[in-house]
C-alpha cells in the first residue's frame, strides 16, 4: 500500500507541477512542494475522468463546415477539471471543392476531436462554435487555403451548442453518454470514449513503458521553462513549460532511463549553437512523453522535439509552431538521439498546423538519430526540411498523418525504418491523407528551388503497415521528388500502395524517385496514380501481411495486451524491409494512451 500511494504521489506531482508551471507565480522550491502534496491528498480523494469527444460541425443545411473552432466550457454545472487552460479544436477539411446543399462534404469534413477533463460523472457543457473570416463553403481550393489560416481569424459567431455528459461505467465507449443540443446549426456525434482515472490496465508493460509511465521516477521532477544557454544535465526526470530553446551554446544532456515530460503547450527548441545529447540504451531507454497521467494521454498532449540547422534546403522560410523561427539559421545546432521515445505530441497551434514528433528543418548531419520511436503523435512522426541528417533504425507507431515526411530537398541517409498504423477504434482522429512516407522535392508546389536542389534522399529497408484508414497510401512522391528507396515492404493503406504524381508547377525538375526491389499489396496498384515522368517505380506484389505479428496492435486490444506485435519480416520475401532482427524489441511501447 505504502508504494502504490508513494507512486501516486509522482503522477499526481507530475500533474500538479505541469498546473503550477502553467497557472502559478514562482514560489520557494519548500512553499510548493507542500502546496503540491496538500493538493495531492485532495486529488487522491476524487473522481477524474478523460472524455475524448469526436463530432462533426455542420451549417443547419447539413453542409459541413471545414474552416471551424469548437471550444468546450462550463455549462449549468462546474464539472471541467481545474487546470485544462482552453480546451477547443480545429474542423478538418478534406474535400477541396466548394461544398453545396447536395455535396454537404464527406468523411472527415467538419470533424472535431475534443479531450476533457471532469470531476463528475454528469454535467452540462457549452459548446462555443467559431468559423473563420477566411473561406467559406463556397470556397474552391478550400482545403489548402484554411491550412493557411491564422488562427486569429476564427471570430464569426456560428453559435453555442449545450452538452449533456451522462458517463455509463459499464460501457465507456456508448455514445449515448453524450447528448448535444444546438440551434441554427448542427453538432453529430461520432464517437465518445470515456477514460477513468486509476484504470489502467496495461499488461506485461515493457522497459519502455515503465519509463515513459515514470516507474523510474524519483522525487519530484524539475520543470524546465525559456532558454538554456549552458550546460543542464537531467539524470531522472523533468517537465517542459512552454516553449524551451537550446540556444547560444546551451546544452541539454538526458542520461539513460530519464523521462521528460511535456505539459499542455510545451515544445523543446534546438537551434543557434545549442545541442541536445540524449543518448539511452536498449534496457534504460530515454523518454519524452505527456505530463498527463498515464491512462490518460493522447495524442497532441504536448508539442514535440524542432531541431533547426544551418543545412540547405530549397527555400529559406519559418518553422511550425507558436513561436516559429526562421530557417535555415546562420549557426549550426547538433542533436545525438539514441535509444529515445517521443509520444502524444502534436499539439495543434491553428488548423493544419500542429508540431510533429521530431521536427527536422535543415539539419545537417552533424546530428544523428538511430534507434528512436516516436509513438502516437497527432501530426507527422518524423519530417525533414532540407538537410542531410541521418537515421537509422527508426519506428513510427499509431501516428494519425504521416509516418515519415521528407520535404523541401531533403538529402538525407536513412536506414531500417518500421511505420504502422493504428486501427482508427483506437482513438484520436486521423488526418485526411495519412500515409506512411509523404515524400515532396520542392516547396510552393514543386517549383525550381531557391536555393540547393529537389529532395534526393537514400532510403532502405524499411515497412510500412496500414490500418485501412481513408485515403492512406503507403507512399506518397510528388513536386520533384527524387531519391533512391530500396528493399521495401508496403501493406494495409487504404487508397493504394504508390502515387507519384508528375511535377506540373513549371520547375525545373520531374518527379521521378527509384525504387529497388520495395513491394507493394497485391490489388492495391491504383489505377492511374504513377505520373508519366516517374519511370523509375516498380511494384512488386505482397499476398499478405509481410510482418510476424502485429500483436496487440491488432483490433481493439489497442497496445494494452500482453502480446506485443512482432515486426519481423515473414520468411521466403524477396527482402526483410525494416525488419531483418528485432530490434525494437524491449526498449518500445504501444499502449495507444
């Protein structure tokens, strides 16, 4: 009993630092550890529940409305837990043309996915519905241009709809649990998955998983906030607050078996001279995960990891996120991962526009990742703009885009990469093109670079598994894209194995990658998608999983089962893919939240 509440109070300090950081002046370091632990103990005495809501915004027509802003507040009764700051998403958008009375939009038009946090089992809710001052459903091209968007032009009233939560313990995921009522315009109700605090049943959790969890965790972790301009060594734990940056020679060293967790909001930054070393191994592996409790994390929790180098790509522009920064920079910034997690990150700044897991603008390869995953982000797990940084022995597990993105000229090396997919029952809402590689050569649409030369990179032994999500496709290759990819194994995306679309933007370069012996799905060659000017595709065709096990990835078990998914390469393929040894064996994890 005594190391069951001991280990409470590490969750629970977790979380309450994460509120301290966000909501607080700074105190003595005694003054808030005993407010800390006195709201420790009323923590421990009360009902927390997770709700995820997935729903679909709608004019009063029925037409989906792709450029909105939903934000859950207070209703009749206080029942939001303190300290979730604003709690709002972005619509999604995937049908470009103008939507009418007879085309209300498809799939996920106007989807929305809402986590909260409450303190009863029933309450009453507001749902404040905003669109933008930017497009309309009238608007051609709408999808590109309401990406576009800034944030600050969501203020056209749309209406406030009232939510009635009435949480069924006996099955979670009804969505009867959730009754919308709204005037004038319309909310659906697609799913709602209820999580209760203290249940959590993950099963034979690996080394991993005890460390992203914080098993290893000692005291009380040490939040992190600003710059680091010298030299900072975390051998245990840590939270992120806000943006951190790794500037002016800063350097941020993370031993084996740390976790670094990232509150609502926060992102950590490397750029101008700054340098992150954080080097694990295969039974102490390194972990930047969500500041919420375990159970309770998904993806967007926190932003994610931006290295910014001083390499070249094909333009000079700004990075994502709250605080973008110019790239490439004048000086050089290195990273050393190895052994590393980075999950439930993503946090979504304005629509189409969240942080991804490692964000790579420019690196150069001064800087190396070898054996990293990056689990169940809400954007991309690993992109590359421009650089020539390596990677090997990478894995993207249950991201909702892209798995591996390279854009903007990228000439990199990268070696044994493993993408997959989770089943979409698992939760988080996907985006409307989730591929496993979406591979672009220039930027503005394939025009002829500004600078440096169309993406070229050397890419082997990797697979890619879907799940049969809407309109995935294993690889994507568009706007010039070149570079060699080899000993491929492509299976399970809905749309079609392969599209390589023909560089039309008027640049100078064709889009026309090579490809040696990758395979693809048998029946999955899409008709019509490999553009004239890529000759250099073939499609070898695969009759059935190419990996052992996807375990307890697999159907509803969602990463919390005992079997853990196996992605050793089947016997008698022309190639082993990604999956030649099990090297993600132990060190990696899969439960979805």
């Amino acid at each position: 009993m005594n190391q069951l509440w001991k280990k409470g109070v590490v969750f629970a300090t977790i979380g309450l630092f994460a509120f301290a950081a966000t909501n607080c002046k700074p105190k003595s370091k005694d003054d808030n550890m005993g407010l800390l632990l006195a709201a420790l103990y009323l923590s421990q005495q009360g009902y927390e529940a997770t709700v995820t809501l997935t729903a679909t915004l709608a004019d009063s027509s029925g037409i989906a409305t792709r450029d909105g802003k939903v934000t859950i507040t207070n209703g009749t009764t206080s029942t939001l837990s303190d300290g979730q700051g604003t709690v709002s998403d972005f619509t999604a958008c995937q049908t470009a043309t103008a939507l009418t009375v007879g085309s209300p939009g498809t799939g996920l038009d106007g989807e929305f996915v809402i986590n909260f946090k409450v303190n009863q089992t029933s309450g009453n809710f507001n749902l404040t519905a905003l669109g933008s001052t930017g497009a309309s459903n009238s608007t051609t091209g709408a999808c590109d241009l309401i990406a576009a968007l800034d944030a600050s032009t969501y203020t056209d009233a749309i209406g406030t709809a009232s939510l009635d939560l009435n949480i069924n313990a006996g099955d979670l995921t009804n969505k009867n649990q959730v009754t919308i009522t709204a005037n004038g315009f319309q909310i659906t109700v697609k799913s709602v998955t209820v999580v209760i605090k203290g249940q959590y049943n993950l099963a034979s959790p690996t080394t991993g998983e005890n460390v992203c969890d914080g098993k290893n965790v000692v005291g009380s972790p040490e939040t992190i906030s600003g710059d680091i301009t010298g030299t900072k060594t975390v051998n245990n734990s840590a939270i992120l607050s806000g943006t951190v940056t790794i500037k002016s020679g800063g350097k941020l060293v993370v031993s084996p078996g740390a976790t670094i967790f990232g509150n609502r909001g926060s992102s950590l930054f490397i750029q101008d001279n700054g340098t992150l070393d954080a080097q694990g191994t295969a039974v102490n592996p390194i972990c930047f995960t969500s500041a919420q409790n375990p159970g309770s994390r998904y993806p967007s929790d926190w932003g994610g990891i931006v290295i910014i180098g001083n390499g070249v790509g094909t333009r000079n522009a700004v990075t994502e996120g709250t605080t973008p920064q110019a790239y490439p920079r004048t000086t050089n910034s290195t990273v050393t991962l190895k052994y590393v997690i980075v999950e439930f990150a993503g946090n979504e700044v304005a629509p189409g526009d969240e942080l991804n897991g490692i964000s790579s603008y420019t690196v150069t390869n001064s800087s190396n990742y070898s054996y990293v995953q990056v689990h169940r982000g809400l954007d991309d797990s690993f992109e590359w703009w421009g650089g020539t940084v390596t990677g090997d022995h990478l894995l993207s597990t249950g991201g909702l885009d892209d798995d591996f993105d390279m854009d903007e000229g990228f000439q990199g090396t990268l070696n044994t990469l493993i993408g997959v997919k989770y089943p979409t029952t698992c939760g988080g809402s996907p985006s409307t093109d989730p591929h496993g590689m979406e591979m672009d050569g220039s930027h503005s649409a394939g025009v002829t670079p500004t600078v440096g030369s169309y993406s070229n990179p050397t890419v082997s032994n990797f697979t890619l598994i879907g799940a049969e999500v809407s309109n995935g496709l294993g690889q994507r290759y568009r706007e010039g894209m070149l570079g060699n990819f080899s000993n491929g194994l492509v299976y399970g995306f809905a749309a079609a194995n392969f599209r390589c679309d023909n560089n039309t933007s008027g640049g100078s370069g064709n889009t026309n990658p090579t490809t040696t012996s990758v395979l693809g799905q048998s029946g999955k060659a899409g008709s019509g998608l490999i553009g004239s000017q890529c000759t250099g595709l073939t499609d070898v065709s695969l009759t059935a999983t190419p990996i052992t096990s996807l375990g307890n990835i697999a159907g509803t078990d969602c990463g919390f089962s005992a079997t853990k998914p196996d992605f050793t390469t089947r016997s008698g393929l022309a190639n082993n893919g990604g999956g030649a040894t099990n090297w993600w064996s132990g060190w990696t994890v899969y439960r979805a939240r």
